[in-house]
C-alpha cells in the first residue's frame, strides 16, 4: 500500500488517451467479484436441487458418478462466464465495460469535480486529439463530423471520471446515462490496488454526488453484488440505506431501482439508495 496525498488528486472527465489505462483498473477490480457471484448462485439451495436432479439424469447414460456430477456444474459455470451481467469493482451494472467505457470519453474534457482537500483546485492536463480538434472546428463554424461526436452513445453511455495523481490514474468512477430525470446511477468504482484505504473511494464518490445534487439530482442509486459485507459497509458510511429499509422515504414506487438478476432469476447485487439534500 502507498501513502496518497489526497490534496494531490485531480478528479477529471476521462480522456481518449486514458481508456486502456481505465479497462485495465476495471479488469483488475473485477477479479474475484465474477467468481463470489457464481459461487453465490451454485449453493442456493434451488440450484443445487437443479444439480442434484440433472446428475441423476445422466448417471443413467454415463457409467461415471463423478463425469455426471462434474459436466452439469462445469456448463453452467460457462453460461454464467457468459450471461452473467458485469458486476465490477465494488458497484454493478448490466452493460458490458469495454462497450461503456469506450463510448464516454467525449464531452466536455475539461471538467474536473470539486476536491474538499485541495486549497486550489487542480486543472487537468491539456485535452489531446479529438477534443482539440472538436474546438478549432466549432471556432471555424464547421459542423463536428459524426465520427468526432456521437451525443447520442454518449448520453446512454455515460461518463466515467478518473482521479489523477501527478499524471498517474489511480481510481475511477462511472455515472451511467441520464435515464430518468433527477435519478442517477453511479457504478464500477475501483481503486487502484496500491492506493485502496486511503479514503479515495469516499473522495470520488461524494465529489460526484455534489456536483449531482449541483445539477439537480435528488437520488442516487449504486447496486453493490451479492454478497460483499466491504461493499455494503463502505456505502452505509456515506449515508445509503439498502432500498425498503426502514428510514428510506421512498416517493414514487415506480422510481425504485430492481436488482441485477442472473440465473434463475436469482438477484446478484443490492440496491442502495441515498437521497440528495
């Protein structure tokens, strides 16, 4: 672990030339999350009733007991590989993060969130390739070409945003597309390994919410998988409550977020929920 200087971070909308950087961090927080869930899944007790039944199938055409306990559990550890919705880091969500991440760089590249650390609000490094060449077109009056902007993959896609230390990425966190208003939905939180309980998860996450609540946002939502006691205490801490407990002042029932669900129809996060104030 390395002492991080949280008055040193930098917290900016994500750059085209730090997508690879950010797919790597989201790959290294997903590990072990995947493999939590399926296990999750394979010891309810309807799944291995499932099991059970199916062995005892084909121990009638296979002469192995151990060949008919091992090829159904093997399968449907592949289709759960498959089907199984990216939960990663410590927040979930259904879409797939090679299609999200690189559809969220364009925008506004400049924007930074407020870091309650620093006395001076840090700058992000000067915009790169497309950005640039966005503003000299919009100077010269020319219409930005489709290839440059797509506002509409962008609006669905949703905007990630990176904590950047002396030019080196150490965490990220995602906002997904505006789907209804004054509702958010924050996802695939990650911490560089090095740098993890050192108070920059909380950083993102409420730097985050107050710009939010600046565009007037009232709730958030952030779905933690099933099960992660770390995850869970870590949002009880910035002051989410699991959704339907006791204490959520829930307006519209129609507004309520429904959990990730996998095989079965088993739900493999919980919803959180915070209202902004």
């Amino acid at each position: 672990m390395v002492k991080l200087e949280l008055d040193q971070v930098v917290m900016r909308r994500m750059r085209e030339d730090d997508i690879e950087t950010v797919k790597a961090m989201i790959k290294e927080g997903c590990q072990g999350t995947e493999n939590r869930l399926i296990l999750h899944i394979l010891t309810r007790p309807v799944c291995l009733l499932l099991l059970a039944t199916i062995s005892s199938v084909l121990r009638c055409f296979l002469h192995s007991f151990i060949l008919a306990l091992v090829i159904p559990v093997f399968l449907l550890i592949v289709y759960l590989k498959v089907t199984l919705p990216r939960s990663i880091g410590v927040l979930g969500t259904s879409r797939p993060y090679w299609d999200y991440v690189g559809s969220s760089y364009r925008g506004a590249q400049d924007d930074t969130l407020l870091n309650p650390y620093s006395r001076v609000s840090g700058k992000p490094p000067p915009t790169k390739g497309k950005a640039r060449r966005r503003t000299k077109l919009k100077a010269e009056g020319v219409d930005t070409p489709p290839e440059i902007v797509d506002a509409e993959r962008e609006k669905a896609a949703g905007q990630v945003w990176v904590a950047d230390c002396e030019g080196e990425i150490v965490g990220c966190v995602s906002r997904e597309g505006d789907c209804r208003p004054g509702i958010r939905r924050l996802c695939r939180l990650v911490v560089g390994c090095w740098y993890r309980r050192e108070g920059l998860g909380r950083l993102l996450i409420q730097s985050l919410e107050q710009r939010e609540r600046q565009e007037g946002a009232r709730r958030v939502y952030a779905h933690v998988p099933y099960p992660s006691a770390v995850g869970e205490a870590f949002f009880r801490k910035l002051g989410y409550r699991l959704q339907g407990e006791v204490g959520y002042d829930g307006e519209e029932e129609e507004e309520e977020e429904q959990p990730e669900k996998a095989f079965l129809g088993f739900h493999i996060t919980k919803v959180f929920v915070k209202d902004l104030k």
